[in-house]
C-alpha cells in the first residue's frame, strides 16, 4: 500500500505528469506559482501517495470555509485498482473532518468514468441540477 502525505514542491513534475496521463487539463491555476498560493491557503489538503520514491497518485484538496472541494484526483494507469485513490480519499477526507469541513464536493468530468465509480464507491452522489461553470478572470489565465 502507498504511503500517503503532503505535497511537497519537489512533487511537481511528477504531479503533472501524473495529471497528463490521466487526462487532466492543466489549466494556469495548476501552474507552481498558483498551487504554492493554494497550499498556503489549505496547508494539508494537498496529498500525494508514493510508492518508494515515484508518485502513483494524487489528490487537490480545498475548502472555502463553507465545502470542502476535490479537484485533480489522478492515480497513474500503472497502480490503478489497487486502491491508491480511496487511499487518498480517505486521507483527504480524515483531514477535512478535523478542520471542521461538514461537506465536501468532488468536481469530476463526466468523460472520467473509472473516477466517478471511485467517487460513487466512497459514498459520493451526484448533486442533481447542478452545473459547475468557469470563467477566467484575466486573459492570462486563458488556456
């Protein structure tokens, strides 16, 4: 089983990789500079799992004040089904219930169905009527 913990900015490259190959888009937001700005922000909501040295999975994590929110699941195609993301999961999770965190939310695509059924075993249900929508703020930000 994989050792789950903290992010650390030496992850990056990895944590890239990892959310390239599970067909992730990296958007600004996910560009170092942002995610160090996050992390200071929700210190402990960042989770990588390792396996010796090589990072098989990832999760970002936040809260508002009001929800928590997953964003980024990844567990790279070489240890999936092993595990790795209900790992994560419950570690993120653990650590949201002792901020205080009453809810949490999962923003997934619909595309990602091996992440929905993930989420669905870990007793995440589909908000009916809901529509998560985006706007950048700057044209910067535009992919």
């Amino acid at each position: 089983m994989p050792q789950v913990g903290q992010f650390r900015l030496g992850d990056y490259a990895a944590v890239r990789a990892l959310w390239k190959e599970a067909g992730l888009d990296n958007s600004p937001g996910d560009e170092l500079v942002q995610l160090r700005r996050k992390i200071k922000r929700d210190p402990g909501f960042f989770l990588v799992a390792r396996e010796g040295n090589m990072v098989s999975g990832a999760v970002l994590g936040a809260w508002d004040g009001r929800r928590g929110w997953i964003y980024h699941l990844a567990v790279s195609k070489s240890t999936r089904r092993q595990g790795v993301g209900t790992a994560l999961l419950q570690e993120l999770e653990r650590r949201m219930r002792a901020k205080g965190v009453l809810k949490v939310n999962a923003i997934v695509y619909d595309w990602n169905v091996a992440s929905l059924a993930l989420f669905e075993k870990n007793g995440f249900r589909p908000q009916r009527g809901q529509v998560v929508m985006g706007k950048y703020l700057t044209r910067a930000s535009r992919p």
